[in-house]
C-alpha cells in the first residue's frame, strides 16, 4: 500500500489537548508539538470530531479504575480520515474514513488486563489535530454518518451494544429499562428498538420524557416524581418485570426490584458511584449482575453494521469547535443536555 507517507501529507506540527488524571478542568491544556510518524502497521488519521464521554470526566475526578498516563492527551472518542499509512498496512487506505476502538488491543473475547491499554488513558486520546492508530485500532465508520456523528460512537454506543448483545443477548419483543437521558441510555434505547424490544425508559423531567417518547420509548416514568420507579416497571409489564436493564445511575437494588426473575441487569457505571447491593436482593431475584468494560472491536463492528442497515442517527445535543474545547468541557460537566456533545475539528 505504499509507503509510510503518502502524498497527500505536508503538515509537520500539530495541537492536541492533554489532561492530569485527578487534575480537574485547570489541568487542561492546549500543547503543539510535532506530528507522530507512523510505524510499519500503523496509520496516521486525520481527527475531524470528538465526543465526550463520562469516562473523561471520571479520568479529570481521579475516579477511573484503569490505568491513566501522565499529561495524556484526551478523549477516547474520535473519528477521521487515514492521510498516510505504514509499510506493512493492508487493512486500511488512505482516504477511509475511519473511528478509533477505545481498547485498542481488545478484539473480541473476555476483557482482562492484557488488554486493558484505552484511548485516552494509558495511551494518548484522540482530540488532536492527527493521531497515530495501529491497522487493528480502527473500524471504518458506518452507512453516511458524518465525522461528528461518528465520533459519538467510539465508547457509549459500543457500550449500550455489549450491554444489550453481550450477555444474555436480547431477543425480540423482551422489554429493556433504560435510565436517563445520557449518551449510553439514549443509544441503548435506539439499538433495543433496531432490536426488537419494548423499552421503558426514566427520565428527570416531563420535557425529557417527552424527547425520549419521540426516539420510540414504548412508555417513560418521571423518576424524580416517582423515586420508587421499579413498582412502575413492574405494572406496565403487568407485575413481570423488565428482561434487561441498562443501569448507567448505579440504582441497582431498584433496578433488580424491577427486572424479572432471570433476567439481566448490565451495570455501566456512574460518576457518583453505586448503591451498596442487597445480598438478599440479589439471589432471590436469580438476576444476572453483569458490569460493563465499554466493548471489544467485534462489537464495534457488529454495531457499526446495523446502524448502516437501519440508517440509524446518533442523537446530537450541541457541536463546539476545536478552539473551544474547554467551553465543551464546561457543558458537559453541567450536565442537562440531551444527546452528546461534539467538538467539530471543521474549518
């Protein structure tokens, strides 16, 4: 495929944004530095768009359980186009358009720490102007979606995937609780509708719930009104329970009280941490417990194919441009909006 540049590449310097795990939004800074120079099988991609994830904001906390590097540059998400290749590269071309997997090193299989090195943790992220990826760290991006719809993909839709496919597995016309409005629940909602289900979503305001009623949720309890949401559950499915629940708020106890006898609940995680588990709970529910390490690329791919078939969108709250970085930043630690927040490279 040629040599490890291609003709089309003439810049020699670059600006990235790195962060200090623990270090808040001061620690992060804007740096220019020269552009890496790709390996036998790696590719150099031009980023054109980001998304933020709560994984960043868990990394800016000190709260991330994996290995983060020092003055790492950020962001996990990102999608862009390959402008020059390695030597020995035959599984990408310069011009794909392509998004980098989270894990790189994690194809498929059972997570474990050999293959826990991540984008924007223990190896630099991808909200830069160009990043080097190896030929296995990336996936092309799927049907028409643009770079900013990609760039959503990379870790909360890869995670509502596994969290609906990758244990029990869903079968169609089960029913899937959802919880809020984040870019996992809004993505587990869209892919259990593609799937076949009937989803019962919560939301924290009528204006929330009317959102996710037009994204196709079959009904949507207000938790705020109703803390006690599981007795809900349980009477729209006529006392039954939920099959599978997409626990991103780490309310497992109320989560287990609303799934059925059997079913699953996939815990995701939260920024404020979990609800000690009734041990009791537990086993007399028979529930499956499963926690979730985002997804492994076949994963990704499997995804990236159905979203081609069914054209399916990714829910956008609002796009900033590279330059304003740390505004993004700022938004979406304030949290209240709806969908993920881009940050567009685009002149």
């Amino acid at each position: 495929m040629g040599g490890a540049w291609s003709h089309c590449w003439r810049v020699e310097t670059m600006k990235s944004y790195h962060i200090q795990y623990g270090g808040g939004l001061e620690s992060l800074r804007l740096r220019e530095h020269a552009v890496p120079v790709p390996g036998p099988t790696e590719v150099l991609v031009r980023i054109w768009a980001n998304s933020l994830s709560a994984r960043e904001l868990n990394i800016l906390c000190g709260r991330y359980p994996l290995p983060v590097a020092d003055d790492i540059i950020a962001a996990s998400d990102g999608a862009g186009e390959v402008v020059a290749v390695g030597t020995d590269v035959d599984r990408v071309r310069v011009g794909d358009r392509v998004m980098g997997v989270v894990f790189q090193r994690w194809f498929d299989g059972r997570f474990d720490l050999a293959h826990a090195d991540q984008l924007g943790g223990s190896l630099d992220g991808l909200l830069t102007e160009y990043a080097v990826l190896d030929q296995d760290g990336v996936v092309p991006i799927p049907g028409q979606l643009t770079y900013d719809e990609a760039a959503t993909l990379p870790c909360a839709a890869v995670t509502a995937w596994n969290a609906l496919v990758g244990g029990q597995g869903l079968v169609p016309g089960e029913h899937v609780l959802t919880l809020g409005s984040g870019g996992v629940s809004l993505f587990a909602l869209q892919f259990a509708k593609l799937l076949g289900a009937r989803v019962i979503a919560t939301a924290g305001s009528d204006e929330k719930a009317a959102r996710l009623l037009e994204l196709g949720a079959d009904a949507v309890i207000n938790h705020t009104l109703t803390p006690d949401w599981a007795k809900q559950v349980r009477a729209l499915t006529d006392g039954r329970g939920v099959d599978h629940v997409v626990d991103v708020a780490g309310t497992l106890n109320e989560s287990l009280r609303a799934t059925a006898t059997g079913g699953e609940v996939a815990f995701v995680g939260s920024l404020g941490g979990a609800d000690p588990i009734d041990a009791r709970l537990l086993f007399t529910s028979s529930v499956t417990l499963r926690p979730i390490a985002l997804g492994h690329r076949a994963h990704f791919q499997a995804m990236n194919e159905a979203i081609a078939a069914a054209d399916l969108r990714p829910v956008i709250d609002r796009v900033f441009p590279f330059e304003e970085t740390r505004e993004a930043f700022r938004y979406y630690i304030d949290g209240g909006g709806f969908g993920k927040v881009v940050i567009s490279h685009a002149a």
